[in-house]
C-alpha cells in the first residue's frame, strides 16, 4: 500500500482529539515506517497520538501493517496450539524476566512456544538479553529455528531480525524514551509476532491496557488468549501475573467470556511481596533462573513463574483449568523436567546453531 493521506494532516486530526480509522492509522504506520520519513514530524504524530489515547482501530492497524511488514519466518510451521507468553515490559519494576522463564517451563511440558521479543529498552534485562545469556541466541538460520520448535517446543523470534523497519522508527522511540514520552510503540512489540501465534498470554505494564488490547488481539485473529495486569498493593503493577498483588484479566477468542480480577489464593498461591520477584543484569537473571531450576529461588518467585505458566498452559489448552496449571507447573520444576529442559535448550544451540 503506498502512503497517500500527508502524515501532516493526520497529526492534526488526532490534535483534535479524534481517532484515526484504521486506513488512516495504516497509512500512518506505512509513513513511520518510511526510512525518509521526516523525524521532528514522526515525534509530533507520536506524542499527539499518546496524549490523544490510541484507540482499539489505531493499535490494530498499527499491529497489523508491522506484521504484514515483518520477514516472513521460512520453512517455520507453527502449531494450532502453539502460544507466545509475552510481556510490554515498561513497568519499571526492576523483576526477574518472568515472561521469559514461564515460557521455558511451558515449552517443557510439550506447548509449542513462538517467544517473540528483544533487548531491553526500559529496564535491565529485557527477554532478548535473558534469552542470550540462557544459551538461546538471537540470530540462527530460519531453519535452526523451525528445528527447535519441532524437537524442543521452543523457538525465539528476535525482534530485529524479522522487522527491518525497525531502522526507521527506533531513533524517534529512543529520543521520546529519553524525554520521558511512551509511545504506541510501547505496546506494539508483542502484537506483531511474525509467525501470528493462535494463543498468547499477554502482560501489560498498565491496567489501562487490558481490556483494549484484549479487542486488539481479538482483531488479529488470537484463538484463545489471556490479557493481564498485576496491580501492586504497595501501588505500582507488573506486566504480568503476579503473587504481589490483584491481577485483572480479559480473555481473548474462545476465552473473550473471562474477565475479572485474579488473587493468588484462588489458585493455591501465597501472596508474597514484591521484594521477592526483583531481578536484575540479564547476568544476575541468569543466575537466579538457575537458582529456580534448583528450588532455591525465593518463593514468591517461584509461585509467580508457576502462576504464569499455568495460565499459558490454560490458554493453550494444556489443562482444563489456571489450578490444574499450578499443579503441573509445580510438577515440572519439582521433578527436575524443566531443569533438563533448558539444558537440551542451550546444548541443542551451542552444538546445531550453525547447521540446519
């Protein structure tokens, strides 16, 4: 599609405090996307559309034009069940990459998961830089890829690689970051997975956010997914499920009926403080995800990786229930499965990463 409507004259429609549609959003994302797209412009459009309150059409189309834009993952055949556990990051709460390891455990149990992320703009450790040090690496050939998704239920989209218009917005989105602005782009990153997952768990670093890209991802075609916040009782939130505090959720597809607030005791979870789920390097992370594997990280920890994994495996299917999740996510870090797990993990890149 070629960009047709002047970028100019959607920035002043959204200064009105109306919402573009999804033409217009589109032509929008196609104009952000442009390498010579005028920069002072994209940072204007940008801050208005954020002050403005971006609408369920504008995400969508936002979402939808990056994927149609994104390289397409060749020869990597994805599961109807598989799922992408993913958070927006942006919570500044300094956690453990708790995404990042709940998909580790639900892919030890079997559930096809297609991670989609990338290193950290906001906090220490983002899901590229834990993945990393974990053994996954960031750029293999399509087909090491499609192999490990076959032999271990694992692969990692690194979001660079597979979205070359990356180039042209990342220096606005860094400029604003440092000027204190959020931009749509804050939210977008888990929306355009290029291999368009059927399942998703999504945490989102604001309640704001929940039920709104709960409709996105309905748009986009999700089969079965959750949306979900964790607001702190301390004040603040996480992006994602949390033993720390009331978690509210919005179902997706076959789940759109879910919808409510979650507290850990309703899975048999303690609550724990939020002391317990901090992290830090991707390092240190790395470390603790070890001391996790081991059962010796502290338990709120513990409890909230569980917690997430066991929504994942509800959401995909796995088991009829979030409690009869926590059983077996319990089971598979007690018995040492998922230990094993991540050790076939990074054994199968450190030996297959430069042959398919």
């Amino acid at each position: 599609m070629q960009i047709e409507i002047p970028w100019g004259k959607l920035t002043e429609k959204i200064e009105t405090g109306a919402s573009l549609d999804e033409v217009e959003a589109t032509q929008a994302a196609l104009w952000l996307a442009d390498a010579n797209g005028d920069f002072d412009g994209k940072k204007r459009f940008l801050r208005s559309l954020n002050r403005k309150g971006e609408s369920v059409s504008e995400v969508f189309a936002f979402a939808k034009t990056f994927r149609d834009l994104a390289r397409h993952a060749v020869g990597v055949d994805v599961p109807a069940t598989a799922i992408d556990i993913v958070g927006t990051g942006g919570d500044k709460s300094g956690t453990f990459n708790i995404s990042s390891a709940a998909s580790i455990l639900v892919s030890a149990a079997g559930v096809p998961v297609v991670k989609h992320g990338n290193r950290s703009i906001t906090s220490e450790s983002g899901s590229a830089d834990f993945l990393s040090c974990v053994g996954v690496p960031l750029e293999v050939p399509d087909a090491v890829l499609a192999r490990s998704l076959r032999e271990l239920n694992y692969c990692f989209f690194y979001a660079p690689a597979f979205h070359p218009t990356y180039k042209a917005f990342m220096p606005v989105r860094k400029a604003l970051a440092a000027e204190g602005h959020k931009t749509v782009f804050n939210i977008l990153g888990p929306l355009i997975n290029p291999v368009a997952p059927p399942m998703c768990l999504l945490g989102v670093f604001s309640a704001y956010w929940v039920d709104l890209l709960a409709a996105v991802l309905g748009k986009l075609g999700v089969k079965r997914g959750l949306v979900c916040h964790c607001a702190l009782r301390e004040g603040g939130g996480l992006d994602e499920l949390a033993t720390a505090g009331l978690n509210r959720v919005c179902g997706v597809g076959e789940l759109a009926h879910v919808r409510g607030e979650w507290l850990p005791e309703d899975f048999g979870l303690d609550v724990r403080p939020r002391e317990e789920l901090l992290g830090g390097t991707p390092d240190e992370n790395c470390t603790l995800f070890g001391e996790l594997l081991a059962g010796r990280a502290p338990k709120g920890l513990r409890d909230t990786v569980v917690f997430n994994a066991a929504a994942a495996f509800w959401a995909s299917g796995r088991t009829p229930s979030v409690r009869d999740g926590v059983q077996l996510a319990r089971d598979l870090l007690e018995s040492g499965a998922v230990r094993r797990h991540a050790d076939a993990l990074r054994d199968f890149y450190a030996q297959d990463s430069g042959r398919a």
